[in-house]
C-alpha cells in the first residue's frame, strides 16, 4: 500500500497550502482556540468558509447529482488537515456530517434545502444528542417528540450542544415512539435554530470555548423536515458520529504542538542546563514524534477511505478517534511536565514558557477525549465489533 499522495494530490495540497498563506488572517485563524477553532462561529469565520466554498472546495467528495464532484476523500483529508494546520474553520458539520447523512438518508424537500447551501457556507449547524440522561448512552434520549397535524411538537432538554448559540440549524434526535425498544423509538430532526419556544443557555467548557444546554417548550416541526424514516434516528445518529469522529478530530493540531515542543526543547535550558540534554524530556519527546508517526498512518489510511463516502466505517472511526484523542492529549500533558512548574502560567502571563500554550492546550484536549463519545464508548465500540466480546451496556 503506497502512503505518498500522488503527483495529482500533492499538487493540489501545494495548492491549498499557497492559499491559505494568501489568506491567512489572525481573526480568523487562532491556534490558541485548539480544536474549537474549526467552528465558523464569527462573521470573520463565515466570510472565510464562503472564500473557501467559492474555490470550490467544499463536498468535492459529494455526488456530481448533489453538486460535489466526486472526487476520492483523499482531496477532503488533505484540505481539512490544512485548514486545521492553520487553525482556520474546517469543512465541520455541514460538509462532513449532515451534508453526507442527508444525501444517504434525507429525503427530497431536505437536500433540495441544505445540500446546495452547505457547499456555499450559507448555513452552520448545530447537533443535538446529548441529554442530561443521554451521554454515553446516546440511546437513552428523552426529548419528547409528538405527532400532531402536519408534524411534530418538541419537549423536553439537550445538554452540551455546541455552536448552538451561533448556528442557524439544529441537527437533533428525540423520542417519537417511547413504547418501542429505546434504539427503535428515535427519529432526526432538523429545526431553525431561532424557533420560538427553544432556549439556549451557555455552558464554559474546561477549555477557552463553550457549549450549551437547549430547553425546548411546544416547538412544532414541519412533517417535511423528520430526516429519513420515523423510528431510524439511531441509525443515522450512529453513522453521523462515525463521520465526527474522524472529520472533527484533525491530526495536524497535534503534529504542529508535538513540533512546537520539540523546537522549545532544543533551545531551552532547566537549572542553566540544555533540556535537550535530559534523558527523561529526550525519551518522552522521541515517544511523541513515534506515536505522531503511527497517528499519520492511521489517518492517510483510515480518513482518505472514509471521506470517499458510503456508509462511514465504525470500527476505524473509533480507532482512529480514540488514538489521536489520547495522543492528544498526552503530548500537552506530556508538554506540561517537561516545560515544569512554570508551565502552568497562562497565555500571555509573563515568563509562560511556549507564551503558555500547553497549559491552555492541556484543558483543551481533556474536551477532544469526552465530546463526539468519550474514549471509554470508543473502547467497548472496538471491544465489541473489533473483538466480537460481549456488550456491557
Ligand atoms: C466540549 C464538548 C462538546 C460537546 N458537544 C456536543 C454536541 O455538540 N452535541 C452533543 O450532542 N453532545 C456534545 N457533547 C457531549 C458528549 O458527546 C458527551 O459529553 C459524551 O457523550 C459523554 O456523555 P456524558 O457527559 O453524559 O458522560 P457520561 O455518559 O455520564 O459518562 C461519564 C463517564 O463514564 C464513562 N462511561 C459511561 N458509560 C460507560 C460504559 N458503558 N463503559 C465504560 N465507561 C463508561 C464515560 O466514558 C465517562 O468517563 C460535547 C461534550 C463536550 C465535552
């Protein structure tokens, strides 16, 4: 198997490379944010994303019928992981998770709608399956969804809905059929994110970001806007969180800390001692560059695949979320250990080693190993569909 992108495709990566140097923007592109910073949560932010969408750039894996161009996902990997190189907005939600569950699931009314807004940066979205009783256990969903004329009254509450303040459209499951099976009692909406009777509360992350929680009183839902069939929503959740888990959770933000360190290491002294002379920091920064290595493979082989479309892979997109995730997360702690007591000053505290990026970076990743599953989900989903052992929940 040859891991080198072709002549083609590095053409093409040069390419987004020049125009992202071209644009760069420190508005729009702030690496402090970590992984929240692929949002397009700013008008600054959506202006870039419609830059982006008039290169036509955006669903070039999508089917020429639903205006993509039905390119291999090596094209999507490649600007995706530029774009979070640069810690500017990523193809996130719209192109990535609904646009994809749409053309696979929704009916004609829906992608008429969204699909072609989606790949002009028109609409951002936000998902909504977490419940106070409903995390790891997405199954367990209570928001109520009944049948009256014409369509559907919402009640009930979402916890850690992010981009909810922001986003024009809510991506959301809720229970219609509460006397089914509770994997068969769920359906998938969509709703305007302004409709009258939805309420969004901030909620603060550990990280610099925050998400939220969204009651919901008497809001009624067009017939025309259930997404595929009534009693199917878990289904569809289920592949939209395999397409999050992989188009969410870019690698390049981890390959640029675990340089960032390296550098720092080799020019920065301990007690007027070169810490590059220090075994434990050389041992723990060699263990970074490896497992960097070892994620890259993962995801050129992994992602490409999976952002070609058809029905997203669940067993790689666990594997692959649940070793960036960690590693993720290791190198900013790792990171705090080696730059020591001082590593614990803030952003823009005076003599915060690395301008205080990890101590930041650390609160930020611990968010990348709970949302979109935590790692413990993606463990029994490997335990179970890898390994055929037996279910726990
Ligand atoms: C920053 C952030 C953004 C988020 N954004 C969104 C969003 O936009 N939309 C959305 O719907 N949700 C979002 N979430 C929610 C996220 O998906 C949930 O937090 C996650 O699924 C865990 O659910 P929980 O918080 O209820 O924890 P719980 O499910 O209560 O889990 C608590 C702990 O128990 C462990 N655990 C639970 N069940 C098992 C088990 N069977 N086996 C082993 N261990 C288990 C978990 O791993 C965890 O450590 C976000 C979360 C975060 C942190």
């Amino acid at each position: 198997m040859d891991f080198d992108f072709s002549p083609e495709e590095q053409k093409f990566a040069e390419e987004v490379e020049q125009w992202l140097v071209e644009n760069h923007d420190p508005v729009v592109m702030d690496p402090t944010r970590e992984n929240f910073t692929q949002l397009a949560d700013t008008p600054e932010r959506r202006d870039f994303m419609k830059k982006l969408a008039a290169q036509g750039w955006l669903g070039m894996s999508w089917p020429k019928e639903y205006g993509g161009q039905e390119i291999e996902g090596v094209y999507e990997f490649i600007l995706n992981e530029a774009l979070a190189r640069h810690a500017a907005p990523q193809i996130g939600k719209g192109v990535g998770i609904i646009g994809k569950t749409l053309i696979r699931h929704g009916n004609d009314t829906l992608k008429a709608e969204f699909l072609p807004k989606i790949l002009t940066a028109e609409v951002e979205f936000a998902v909504g399956y977490s419940e106070p009783q409903a995390g790891s256990d997405a199954a367990n969903m209570q928001l109520k969804a009944e049948k009256v004329e014409g369509g559907w009254k919402l009640n009930g509450q979402k916890m850690w809905t992010t981009s909810a303040h922001f986003a024009d459209w809510y991506w959301l499951g809720a229970r219609t059929d509460p006397d089914k099976p509770k994997h068969d009692g769920l359906s998938l909406f969509l709703i305007p994110m302004d409709h009258p009777g939805l309420e969004v509360q901030s909620l603060p992350t550990i990280g610099k970001d925050t998400t939220n929680q969204v009651f919901f009183e008497d809001v009624f839902v067009p017939d025309d806007y259930l997404v595929g069939e009534r009693g199917r929503g878990f289904q569809y959740i289920s592949e939209a969180l395999d397409l999050e888990r992989f188009t969410m959770f870019t690698l390049s933000p981890i390959s640029e800390r675990s340089r960032l360190l390296t550098d720092w290491v080799k020019v920065a002294k301990r007690d007027d001692k070169p810490l590059k002379d220090d075994p434990n920091v050389r041992r723990l920064v060699a263990h970074i560059a490896t497992d960097t290595a070892v994620a890259k493979g993962l995801s050129v082989r992994f992602v490409c695949a999976a952002m070609s479309g058809g029905k997203p892979p669940t067993i790689q997109s666990s594997q692959y979320k649940l070793f960036t995730t960690t590693l993720s997360q290791r190198v900013c702690r790792d990171a705090l250990d080696i730059t020591g007591a001082a590593g614990q000053l803030r952003e823009g505290q005076e003599d915060a080693p690395l301008k205080g990026r990890f101590e930041g970076a650390y609160r930020a990743t611990v968010n990348e190993t709970v949302g979109g599953g935590s790692s413990e989900i993606q463990k029994n989903i490997i335990a179970r569909r890898e390994l055929g052992l037996p279910k726990n929940f």
